[in-house]
C-alpha cells in the first residue's frame, strides 16, 4: 500500500461504494419489476449469473482502481482478519470500517434513487429487501451463520492465495481478475441460501437505508437476523487468513 492514510480511507469509501452499487445493482435489475433484467419480480429473466457477474466486477474493479492504495479490503471482514494476525495496524482498524460502511450506505443510496420507479412497482417485500440486504431462506440463523462463515472462510483464503501465490507476484490484475471470478464463483456456489454477503458492511450499511429511508414496498428489515451477515464473515476471515498462514505462510 502507498497512498496516505488519508487516501487509503478514501480508496475503501469509494471501492464499497462501487461494490455495493455494482453488485447491489445486479440483484436489483433481477429482482425488481419492469427492469430490462427482469420484467418480472424474481430471478426468471436476469438469473443468478447476472447477481454473480455484478459482485465479481464489484470486487475486481476497485481493486484494479485502489489496490495499491488501500488492500482494497472493502470488507470489515478482512480488515479486522489481518489486523488479528497481525498484518494490519489496529489504530487504523475503526477508520478503515468506518469508511467501508459510509461507502456501502452511499452506494445503496443511489440504487434506490436510481430505481425507484422500479421499487415501486415491485410489491413483494422479500424481492425488495434482497436488493439491499441478506436473509436465511431455510429460516435459520444456524445455517446462515454456517454458510457465512464457511464462505467468507473460502473466500480469504482463496483471494490469499491467489494475491501471494508464485504465479502472480508481477502481475497484481492478474490476481485481481482471479479474485473477482472467485468471488463470482462463490455467488453461484454459496449463494443459495443466503444471498450471500460475505462482507458486513455490504449488508448492513444498506440494511440500514432499507430501514431508514421510505423506500416503497419495503416491509421488515429482519433485524432479528441482521447479526448473522456481521459476525460470521469476520469469523470466517480469521479462519480463513490463520489456516492459509499455518499451511503457507505469510
């Protein structure tokens, strides 16, 4: 990383912010009504394909874009991971989270000003909440967590890897398309049962403009679950960077 801590806060504000609205974007051209994703609410025309493709280039890139500045962490998950093994100073830890959630709020902002005409033709709630947030299809937390947890797990592990492997020591956007396809394979993968957010501020930051802003049609924010997608990725990040640590170092 070279940039100031300054820019490294503004590279992780505006690196969510994409992810967020890239990402975010995609679930809301599949899932709300009269998109040229889906002109019906649901996944019948735009598919999973067009959700995974959106994370995938939300992810690759601002990390082409802010890597060399920042990590292009994006996720509290990763920032908190590195920091418990050491390679991250806990004295930027709360600012990096800060911007990560204010970016994500921003990015969820502007998909609902974009879409609202969108918003309000869709009546299903649950349809409505997807485009900002995660839930449990199966209705249980336990399996939320599990799924969060293992996937954000995988994830890590996988984008250290391919950052530190041999093959791509001179080519960094090499790693970072292997990390945006990682992510969109984990999408179509792990994303059955809860969406997936892999990423605390990718769900609560929007959660909370789900809750607190009028969007139309919105109905419960299921705070009841809202710990699930905030815990298990961090939780995850730190398995995930220990066993990728333990078996190759860092």
């Amino acid at each position: 990383m070279t940039g100031s801590w300054e820019a490294r806060y503004a590279a992780e504000f505006f690196g969510t912010l994409i992810l967020v609205l890239l990402g975010n974007g995609a679930v809301a051209n599949a899932f709300l009504k009269n998109t040229t994703g889906n002109d019906d609410p649901g996944l019948a025309n735009g598919g999973w394909l067009l959700v995974a493709s959106g994370y995938g280039l939300g992810v690759m890139l601002p990390a082409m874009m802010f890597g060399s500045i920042s990590g292009n962490h994006l996720t509290p998950a990763i920032t908190i991971g590195q920091a418990v093994i050491g390679i991250f100073p806990w004295a930027h830890v709360a600012p990096y989270l800060i911007w990560q959630f204010l970016g994500a709020i921003a990015g969820q902002c502007l998909i609902l000003a974009l879409y609202w005409p969108h918003y309000r033709q869709t009546t299903d709630n649950e349809a409505v909440l997807g485009t900002f947030a995660t839930s449990d299809h199966a209705n249980s937390q336990l399996n939320g967590f599990v799924t969060e947890m293992v996937g954000t797990a995988v994830l890590i592990f996988g984008a250290m890897g391919l950052y530190r492997g041999m093959f791509f020591h001179q080519n960094i956007d090499i790693a970072n398309i292997g990390v945006g396809l990682l992510i969109a394979a984990m999408v179509i993968s792990l994303g059955g049962p809860t969406g997936p957010a892999l990423n605390p501020a990718r769900d609560l930051g929007p959660r909370l403009v789900h809750a607190l802003l009028p969007a139309p049609n919105k109905g419960s924010s299921h705070w009841e679950y809202s710990w699930v997608p905030v815990v298990a990725p961090i939780v995850g990040a730190v398995i995930g960077i220990w066993i990728y640590k333990i078996f190759f170092g860092l």
